[in-house]
C-alpha cells in the first residue's frame, strides 16, 4: 500500500512538472520530450573520398597523334572530395562539399603561360589541376516541407565556373510520397584558344536547368521514383581546342551551335530483398536538338553479408546517337557545325562495377565506415576507364 | 502529325500535370509508419553524395547525353 501511495505522489508530482504543451495535446509527448533535447548544433557526417582515374582510347578531336588523326585520349585522373555536414536545430542542416581534381590528360592542358607552345596542339601530356568548393542549407520548413539552397565554385586552369541552385521539396499522404521542383544554373567563364593554340580572348556559356521529381512507395518494400529535368545551354559550346579533320587535308577547329536544349526523364525503382539485399533498376531517355537520343539502363544489387559488411555490384548500359553534325572529314562549306569529339559520336557503353563497404561503431565518434570500389567504363569505340575509389568517414 | 520538338513539349506537360495532380491529391498513402523497416535498412541507403558525384562525372565528361537531369552537365571539365 505504501509502495503503491508512493507510486502514486510520485506520477503526480511528474504530471504536475510535465510541460503544459505536451499535456494540452491530449497527454501525447514532442520529440525533445521523448529522445531528450537536441543539441544546437551536430556534426551528421565527415567523409572524404579519393577516386583515380585511368583512361586509354583515340579520337579524332584530339591532336595528340597523326594530323588527321586519331589523337590520343589517354587521361589520368586523381581526384579528391571532401564532405562535412552539421545540423542546427530542428530546422537547418549545413553541407560543404570540396572536390578537387588532378588531371593528367593528352590534350587539355591549355596554359600558355609556363610553356613556349600551348600544348593543346603539340604536347601529348601535362598537368592540370580543377578544385571546387559548394554549400548547400536545407531548411526544414515544416513537418512536410523542404527547401535548399545551394551555391559553388570551380576553378581550373583556363576555367571558372559559378553555380546556384534552388529545391523545394514536399512530403505527401504521411510521407508516403514526395514532390521536389529543383533549379540549378551553372555560368563557365573560360579561355578560349584558336587552332595553332594561341589564346584568342575569354568565352562564356550558361547553362540553366529545371529537375522535376516524384517519388511514391508502392510497398512496405518497394520505392519508386520518377524524373524529368530539362536544361537549356547558351553561349560557347565547344572547350575550343577539339579539332575536325578537313577531307581536303589538315584540320580545322570544332564549330557548335551556341544553344542546346536537352531533355531527361528516368524512371527508378528500389526493392528491398528479404535476405537484408536491395535491387535497384533505373531507365533513362535523352533527347535533346542537336539530334541525340540515348537510352540508358542500370541495375545495382547490395547485400548485408554480416552487421559491418556490405557488398554491391552494378551494371550500366548506355546507347546513344550521334550529334548531327558529327564527322571526321568535314567539307568546311557543308555545313556550319563540325565536330569529331567522340563523346559526340553515336556509340555505346557499358559499365560493371563493385564495392565493399565496412561499418564500424564507435563509443564516441558514430559509425567509422570504410568503402572501397572498382568500376570498368568500356565503349564501342574502344575507350576504356578503369576506375579505383576509396572512402572513410564517420557518421554521426 | 506533330513534330519532335510539340511531343516533347505535350510529354513534359503532361508529366507537370501528373505531379501538380500527385500534389493535389497528396499521393497514396499505401504504406504506414510503422511497416517501413524495410527502408531503414543498410542497403536500402542511397545517400552517398560523393560516389553520386564520382559517377556523374564519369558520364557527363564522356557521353554527349549525360546530365541534364537534377545537375547540369556543365560546371567546368579539363577532362572533355
């Protein structure tokens, strides 16, 4: 009795202290009540990233190579991320993301500053390095609603670019279903270099692009996730030092229209597998005005081997057609527009990859997570991309 | 008979027009809370900003018809 009358002050006492917003909604508790006050600010996650490149292959762009071609397309690539994103409050979360690229490459490097000649003409190697830094801010607006603002910078040799972007994004029918509505516009500012490699001045091009998104569980198990995004590209085109091989001999730069309007639209579906697996199939068509049409199709299985292991593979293929006005002997009074520059060519690709991830809990620092992966990008052209990647990080 | 440019136009219109109707009728609601273990899972994850950004990469500096879709294939590349 004395146990229970106890009980009893005691349950009273905690009514009494309990806050009186919590108990005006018919006794249900917040969050902060339940899980404990959150802190202002949290670290959710510090990643890095290091993925290298190695790519062989031939193009007749490149003037790397015999006069009319095809030039080499050998390319070296190291490149550096890294990743921090902190919560503030209920309502903000804060991503800064930094990659940085180290590029050996046949034919882009295009200083004339440190060497006699631009060896965008002459010299089959050299070194290029492209670092960017971009933050995003998301604001939780309300249970259901999503905004994030974004906005970069890239910095390359020859090469600045500036980046803003806006999303607003909404749960529907109990989060069941998302709408997102996204804006991204990229301004690259650039040198541009004439046929015998000589710097003719500064380019400019824009690109502004629309992303609309859905996305509906279908199952207890299935997610599905439908896309369309369109992007109109203005002003110049072309990197300027991509070549074409004249049928009357010699070369002559590569000429682009100077506007694009693409289209995309992918259709994704997520499926868990009861034996802790997950399949991921997505189709992809593209089709923009300079005559391309692709299909792109990919599948990635991932399984839980043990509570710290899980391993995946994945498989792309890609088709697409040609530019219109892709040729490598081009009779300059034809056609305005010539380029030889094989991402341009009707061609296609496939991809088969896979990866190791490791999860790690720690008493202080989260979950220490270590991924290692390997993908193997081959093309009908015979290009072909090998591609190592490592990354660590903890997540909080 | 319409032209390629009027069907892109009337496809991206009607797919506006199934998200504002999505948005209208607030989707479905077929799964609730508590059945959505399932997403929670490991591998379900599909969060990984920077393997995202590793393969976008890969594609739209070596296939004329990568990007355009949430990201623009721009931005800068010494690699094309």
């Amino acid at each position: 009795m004395r146990g229970q009358a106890s009980f009893g002050v005691a349950l009273a006492l905690m009514l009494a202290l309990a806050p009186d917003h919590a108990r005006a909604e018919g006794g249900s508790w917040s969050d902060a009540e339940v899980l404990g006050k959150k802190p202002a600010v949290h670290v959710d996650l510090v990643q890095t990233r290091v993925s290298a490149y190695d790519q062989t292959g031939r193009g007749y762009q490149s003037q790397a190579g015999p006069l009319q071609g095809p030039g080499s397309e050998t390319l070296q690539v190291l490149q550096a991320q890294g990743e921090f994103v902190m919560s503030e409050g209920d309502h903000l979360t804060h991503r800064v993301w930094i990659p940085v690229d180290l590029v050996t490459s046949a034919s882009a490097n295009a200083i004339d500053k440190y060497y006699a000649k631009p060896d965008v003409v002459s010299t089959a190697s050299a070194q290029n390095m492209a670092q960017e830094v971009q933050y995003e801010l998301t604001d939780r607006a309300d249970a259901d609603t999503t905004w994030t603002g974004g906005v970069g910078f890239h910095h390359e040799e020859p090469f600045l670019s500036w980046f803003y972007a806006l999303e607003y994004q909404r749960s529907l029918a109990e989060d069941n279903a998302t709408v997102s509505v996204a804006a991204n516009e990229v301004l690259d500012w650039f040198d541009e270099f004439g046929l015998g490699g000589v710097r003719r001045g500064r380019a400019s091009r824009a690109s502004s692009n629309l992303n609309l998104g859905f996305s509906q569980l279908l199952s207890p198990t299935t997610l599905a996730a439908l896309s369309y995004g369109v992007t109109l590209q203005r002003g110049e085109l072309s990197n300027t030092w991509n070549t074409v091989p004249l049928a009357a001999g010699g070369r002559e730069s590569e000429a682009l229209p100077r506007e694009r309007v693409r289209h995309a639209a992918s259709l994704a579906l997520q499926q868990y597998l009861p034996w802790h697996g997950a399949l991921r199939l997505r189709y992809r068509f593209y089709r923009d005005d300079w005559d391309v049409t692709a299909h792109s199709l990919e599948a990635e299985l991932r399984q839980r081997l043990a509570d710290w292991l899980l391993v995946g593979a994945s498989y792309r293929y890609h088709h697409q057609t040609g530019v219109s006005f892709f040729t490598i002997s081009a009779v300059p009074s034809s056609s305005p527009y010539a380029t030889a520059d094989s991402d341009l060519a009707g061609l296609f690709t496939q991809t088969i990859g896979g990866n190791v991830t490791v999860n790690l809990p720690t008493e202080r620092l989260g979950t220490l997570f270590l991924s290692c992966g390997f993908d193997h990008y081959f093309r009908s052209d015979k290009l072909r991309v090998n591609v190592a990647t490592w990354a660590t990080g903890f997540r909080y | 008979m319409l032209d390629f440019k009027t069907k892109l136009f009337v496809s991206a219109a009607l797919f506006a027009a199934g998200l504002v109707q999505a948005t209208l009728l607030g989707g479905c609601a077929v799964v609730p809370q508590n059945h959505r273990a399932a997403f929670a899972e490991p591998v379900m994850r599909d969060d990984d900003a920077l393997d995202a950004h590793r393969k976008r990469k890969l594609y739209t500096t070596r296939e004329a018809a990568a990007g355009g879709d949430g990201k623009t294939a721009g931005g800068g590349c010494s690699c094309q």
